[in-house]
C-alpha cells in the first residue's frame, strides 16, 4: 500500500493539506480482475461527507487527481475505484469483455457503497471522521453514466424499453461531468461498439449538478455539445446545471495535469469545475449554501463565461 502524506499541490493553491492511500483492496465475485481504489482525504477535520467518483474510459484510480485533491481540500473523503475499461487492463472495443463492462462498472460502485466501512478502515483516519451518511456519487464521462445509474438513470434497450433499476440508497446526491445525452442520435460508430449508450434520464430522480463544456462535440453522437445538457433537460428536478462556455471533454484538464487527451487545458477550468462539485454537494448533502452562493458570485463575474440554472 502506497501513501501520500503532505502537500499534494502547493498549499496557496488547496489551502488545506491531504493526503492519499493506495491501493485499497475491495472485495467482490465474478469480475476476474480485483476491484481497487484510491481514497483521498484531509489531514484534519471530522463529519467529511463522502464522494464517490467514477473515472471516464480507460482512466483509473491515478486519474483525476486535480479534482480529488481540491475536494479533500474542501473536505470531502474522495474514493476513486479503477473500472475494468482501464488502460492498465487491456480491453479494448474487440474484447467480448467490453460489452458487459459498463454493467460492471455500476457494480463496482455499488460494492464500494456496501464496502465502504471496511475501506476507510483500512485506510486509517478517515474511518473515524467520515460521515457515511453523507455519500455522493460523482464521474466524468463514461464515468457519469455509471453514477448517474446510482442516481436512478437507466438505460433503454433498441425498442426504447427501460433497464433494470441500479440506484443505490446510500447515495443522496450526485454530481455529472460531460455525461452523454440520449441515444436517439447515436453515431454509427457509437451503435457499433457503445449500445448501452442509451440512457433513460426520467427515472433519474436524486439530487444532482450536471456540467456540460460549451465546445465539447462528441464522436457518439450527430448532435452538437447540447447533447450533453440531456441529463439536466431530461431529468426531473432537483437538478441544476453549470454550463462552461469553452469547456471541451476534459474541462479544462480535469483527468489530470498536461494530458495528451485534454484539448482545453485550462487550470483556472478545472479549479471552477472542481469547485462547483464541492460547493454544490455541501449545499445539497450538508445544508450548508455559502459556497453556492460565493460560486454564483463568481460566475456573475464571469462575462458569461459560465452559466448555472436549476429546477
């Protein structure tokens, strides 16, 4: 087991010290490859609500380090499993594996739900200052997709007919960074490999913030970066949603510093992502607004740069 204690990014940047542990074995059946995650948390604090985050295709564990860190910053416990679709893993679109994964990767956050106890207490301190009744499910992407299913989306077969119902009772909010939109404009490369991109957002009834990059234009789809607006428009309230005039798919870097995949790195993007997460679940999970309130500030001054609305 590997752990970061200190500074994970210069102090006048987090403002609050975190530390990391890694890896942290979870148990569960029939996957062939063990289900590992990473927790992140702050040095000090207590009662830290509890997020949960899904990382996109091929990312794992090590990614999205940008955000985890500011949300321990803010005091959360951040717990990143790696799915099977990670590069370190080695199955591609090809690999019959592949067609079942995204059913997968929503069991992997259900285990980690139902094993959460026995995670923190392997990782020590935050087992005693988590606050486990406050838990949010959060993803970028792929990754989105599968929290959103945790929150009560479902996914719809080639007739249109709904899927099963994966939400999960502990997770009473969430949060949905470039989620695909509905399956009705699929790409044909999108119907070949991805046919479980067909989400069912009327049933997605938990609380959640939804953000959508002005300029992200998917491959899946015929449609423009609206697209990824549905699980906000689709969805029945509450919900809000923050629009990033010139996001792309990373939002500015979110996956991690000066990656080959970020077409907008932005490390002012990401920090205005990462925030509006963290103000967002407090408001939501822990009835404290200030840091709503002081993001809606912010993107007052933003030109409209950024947009926010709800529901």
């Amino acid at each position: 087991m590997e752990l970061h204690s200190g500074p994970r990014r210069p102090t006048a940047t987090l403002g609050r010290r975190v530390f990391a542990v890694k890896p942290v074995a979870v148990p569960t059946t029939g996957r062939g490859i063990g289900l590992q995650v990473k927790v992140t948390a702050p040095v000090d604090g207590r009662d830290l609500p509890v997020i949960v985050f899904s990382h996109g295709n091929a990312w794992s564990m090590d990614g999205y380090e940008p955000l985890a860190d500011r949300w321990a910053a803010a005091g959360f416990v951040v717990v990143q499993p790696t799915h099977l679709d990670s590069r370190r893993h080695g199955i591609g679109f090809d690999d019959p594996r592949f067609a079942t994964i995204w059913r997968v990767r929503i069991a992997d956050l259900h285990r980690v739900l139902d094993s959460l106890g026995d995670i923190l207490d392997q990782v020590g301190g935050p087992a005693a200052r988590a606050d486990r009744d406050r838990v949010a499910v959060a993803g970028h992407s792929w990754g989105a997709q599968t929290a959103g299913a945790l929150l009560g989306a479902r996914v719809l077969d080639a007739e249109g007919n709904p899927g099963e119902d994966f939400s999960h009772p502990a997770a009473k909010a969430g949060a949905l960074l470039a989620a695909a939109g509905a399956g009705d404009a699929l790409t044909p490369f999108a119907l070949a490999h991805l046919p479980f991109a067909r989400p069912d957002f009327s049933t997605m009834t938990a609380p959640a913030l939804v953000v959508a990059g002005g300029k992200d234009q998917s491959v899946m789809t015929t449609r423009g970066p609206e697209w990824f607006t549905d699980a906000y428009h689709l969805s029945p309230g509450p919900k809000r949603l923050l629009t990033i005039a010139e996001g792309e798919h990373l939002l500015g870097g979110i996956s991690g510093e000066a990656t080959k995949d970020t077409t907008d790195e932005d490390p002012a993007r990401v920090a205005l992502v990462a925030d509006a997460v963290a103000a967002y679940l407090h408001d939501v999970l822990g009835a404290d607004a200030r840091g709503w309130q002081a993001l809606q500030d912010r993107i007052g001054r933003s030109a409209g740069a950024v947009g926010v609305e709800s529901k």
